[in-house]
DNA sequence: CTTTAATAAAGAATTTATTCTTTATTTGTT
DNA sequence: AACAAATAAAGAATAAATTCTTTATTAAAG
C-alpha cells in the first residue's frame, strides 16, 4: 500500500533528539566496554536519568529495532547512532585559531567522537605555525586558500578572537566552505545557504546560576 | 486588586528563553559600543536572526519595559539583563582540571562575562601547579579541601578527564559544593540536590553535520 | 503449552514554546 | 491639535516536544 502523508516514515529527528544523541553514544560505548550485550530503555533512563519513554522515541528515529523482554543490541545500537549522525562518512573540517579553545579542540578530537575530522589548522601567530596539537599541523592562514582549493573541504571550525571572526568567516565562504562552527560570540553576516552553528557555552552558565538561585531560594 | 492564578506575574523564564539571553547580552554591549541609546525588537531580530516578537518575549521575562516607537533603553536593557541573570551577584567557582579545556575557559572568563568568577583552579599535574592563567593561579588538587573549609564557593567546573570525573565530583560534594559544571562525558553519580549542569559540544556537532547533509541533499 | 512479566512501539494527551494577531501607546508630522 | 506610523505588550493560535496510556510482542517460568 502506498505511504499516505499521515503516516510518512523516516520523519527527521527533532533537533532537541538529535542533541541528545551524543550523550547515548558516549554512555553506549562505555556499556559496551563493560561486555554488557543487550540493554533496555528503562535501564538507559535510569543511568542517564532521563524519561525511558523518550529514550524509546529517540533511537526509533535512528531505525534501531528492540527486542521486548530484551531490550536493544549494543552493537546494533551504537552503529545506528553513527550511522544516523553520519560518523560513518568522512566530514574533513579545517580549523581557524589556534588558540586556548583550538587547542582544546584538537586535542579533544581524538578522544572523543565529534563525527568531524579536523585535517589542519591555520592561524596569524608564528609563534604557533609549525605545531601539532592533538595530531593537527598549525599552517600560516595564508595556506588556507591554496590548500582549499586541492582539497574539497565543508566544515570550518572558527576559534578566532572575537573582532576577527567577520573577516575570516568570509574568507572561508570564498575557499568553498559551507558550513561554520561558530565558537565566537560574533553573529556572522554570511550569504544565504552558509550554514552558521553558533555555540555558546555561556548559555550553560546562565541556566547553572538560575538553577543554582532556585535552589537556594527554597533553603 | 489580588492577583489571581492566571495573571500571576514573574513567572520564570523557560530554559530556551533563558539560554538566549547571553547572546542579548553580548550583541547589546556592542551596540553601546558604538552610541546606540536606544534599539528596538525588529532591529535586534534582523542583526541576530531571529523572530522580533521573540525578541520581546524575551526579554520581557527580565522585567524590563520599552516605548513604542522608540523601543528599549541599551543601557537599562543590559543592565536589566545582567540584572536577570545573576551576573551583580558575585558566583565564585573552583575549576579542577587545568588542561586544555580548562585553560581555555579560564582564559574566557577574563573577556567574556560569564556570570561566574573562577577564584582557583586545581590539578595533580606537578608541572602545572604555581601556574597562573587567565588570572587564576593552579593548586595542587589536595589543597581544594582546606580552602573550601575557608571560603564558601558553591559552583565547580569540571574538566579533568572523563576518568577522573566521578571521583573528584565526589569530593567537591564533601567540600561543600553545590553546582557542578560538568565538561566530561560522564553521567555523575551525586546526591539529591546536588545540581549538575552538563556541556557537550558534541550537541552542536551532531546539529551542524545534520545541517550539512540536509542542505546536501537539496543541490 | 499456558501464563506471566517485561518491554518496545504506537498513539493520545498534555505541556511547552513559537509564531501570529490585535490592541494600545508613543513620537513625529501635517 | 489631529493624524499617521512605529512599536511594545498582551492575547490567541499554532506548532513542537514531552509525557502518559495502550497495545502487542517476546522470553522466561510454571
Ligand atoms: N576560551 C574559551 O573557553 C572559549 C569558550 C567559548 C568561546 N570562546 C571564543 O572563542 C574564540 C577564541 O578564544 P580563545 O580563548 O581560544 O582565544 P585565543 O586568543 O587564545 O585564540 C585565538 C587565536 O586566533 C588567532 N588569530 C587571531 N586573528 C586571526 C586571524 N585573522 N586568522 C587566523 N587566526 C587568527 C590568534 O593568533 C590565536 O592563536 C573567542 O571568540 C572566544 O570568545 C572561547
Ligand atoms: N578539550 C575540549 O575541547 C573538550 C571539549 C568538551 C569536553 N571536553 C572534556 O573535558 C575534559 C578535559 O579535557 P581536556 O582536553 O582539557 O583534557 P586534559 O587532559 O588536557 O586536561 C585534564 C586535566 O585534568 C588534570 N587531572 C587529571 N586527573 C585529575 C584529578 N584527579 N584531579 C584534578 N585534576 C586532574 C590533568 O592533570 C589535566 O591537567 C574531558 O572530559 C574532555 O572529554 C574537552
């Protein structure tokens, strides 16, 4: 029978689902370090204290089946977490600004999945030209645009200072890439069809301190 | 009049509204930079892309009130927003782990205003002890137990290792502390009560390379 | 072989967040 | 002084996300 709209499959995880997909993959990871095979809903709930029925509804988006009684398969599900996140293809990332968070970042690629694969860093300091952090070359900037054109990169990573960021972002636009990871505070002026990933870590900070006031509040 | 349930004023700001008020924040301080008195809704949403009536919403939540046909005040809006936020109080926090990450968020408090002051930061790494950076100087781990007995910090951020993650979050428990900012994958195991603010930027990756593929798709 | 308990999956209901609409206020203009 | 335009604010409608409920499947126990 033919697929009527109301019962569309395959429909997109929503974006707070997919936020919390790395937080499974990580723990799944660990459960599969352990030797354990099988684990339930309930039992991912409990360890990452959260709602067993939406752990339920988030993997069914990455087209996992469980078992009833049983639970998932480890394996099983891990392959469909990266599989959906796309872990499995390669996503070359150049980064720009190699500073105390680019460093961080490098550094962080190799021990944890990001899904990304940061092939080389660029920055203004010759002090820093020349290193390798976390397995990643620091190259003059300039380099950029003669080694954007050999290779066929998408993802930028920009760690510049704040007032830098304008500038450079439009660089990478004319070295063909077409989406940023934006760790800056600046909002980026791009043309239509850039992907811009703004991430603010301040955004955590300010829901601690409430959470915190809250509480004491109720003292 | 007595206010009744359903005009109850001051209701709390939901996480998303509040997860946004540090992007306010930071692109107002910039547009006083540069002599703006006065903005509106429809002029902050166009610079940050977003839904103007969002933007009232939002900012709403602070208390803060604007004039038709002139829209808000930049300095009573700042001001009302840091207000929100917590940022006139002084949020002391410890820092454990000064590696990467952690190095570079010290180095991040000093530009940006994070709501929080790092008073220490602690490691076990010789090499780094007596090191100070971003203004903060780093203890040898042991001694978080004799300074929190004096001073009376309530918020740790987290960056040691995921191994090592458990065990010291034990330990800021026993010196008092009260909200963990939690930068390592690992689901902590606390007591009721305890508040932990976990960070992952591996959120934010799984959003842009979604994007990415999305937009893929379409060409 | 039947029954029971656990659980995934699907669906419904609720809650929450965003977007749209209307109203009222304020300033500048005629 | 009356009018027009811009905009904040409040309210309504829509959309989205989460939580609750029911169903059906499976494996284990009797
Ligand atoms: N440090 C943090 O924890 C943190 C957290 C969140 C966001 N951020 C933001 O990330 C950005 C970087 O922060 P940071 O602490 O790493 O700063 P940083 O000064 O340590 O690093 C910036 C690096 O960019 C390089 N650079 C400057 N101009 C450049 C250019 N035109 N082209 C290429 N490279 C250039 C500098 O040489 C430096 O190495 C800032 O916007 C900051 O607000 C930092
Ligand atoms: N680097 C990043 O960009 C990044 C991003 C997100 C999350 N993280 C997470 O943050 C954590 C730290 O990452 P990093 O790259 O800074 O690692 P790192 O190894 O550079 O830093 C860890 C620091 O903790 C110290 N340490 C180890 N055991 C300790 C203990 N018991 N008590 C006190 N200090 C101790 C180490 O000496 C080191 O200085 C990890 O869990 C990582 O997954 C890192």
């Amino acid at each position: 029978m033919e697929e009527t709209g109301k019962y569309k499959k395959g429909r997109q995880a929503p974006e707070p689902t997919l936020k919390r997909l790395p937080g499974y993959l990580y723990y799944l990871e660990q459960v599969r370090e352990d030797g354990i095979l099988n684990i339930s809903a309930p039992t991912i709930g409990k360890d990452l204290s959260c709602d067993p029925t939406q752990v339920v509804k988030d993997l069914a988006f990455t087209g996992v089946k469980g078992k009833p009684r049983v639970g998932y398969n480890v394996y099983e599900l891990i392959h469909s977490l990266e599989e959906y996140m796309g872990h499995n293809q390669v996503n070359e990332a150049f980064l720009i600004g190699a500073g105390n968070l680019g460093s961080a970042l490098m550094a962080y690629q190799q021990e944890q999945a990001l899904g990304l694969r940061i092939i080389a860093a660029f920055d203004i300091d010759k002090k820093k030209i020349g290193e390798n952090i976390g397995g990643v070359h620091i190259l003059e900037y300039s380099k950029l645009f003669s080694l954007s054109g050999r290779l066929n990169v998408k993802i930028a990573i920009l760690t510049t200072p704040n007032q830098a960021a304008q500038e450079v972002a439009e660089d990478l636009i004319n070295c063909g890439i077409k989406a940023i990871w934006n760790f800056t505070s600046v909002n980026l002026n791009l043309p239509e069809g850039i992907i811009v990933q703004n991430t603010s870590i301040g955004s955590y900070a300010a829901v601690l301190l409430r959470r915190l006031n809250d509480a004491g509040n109720n003292l």
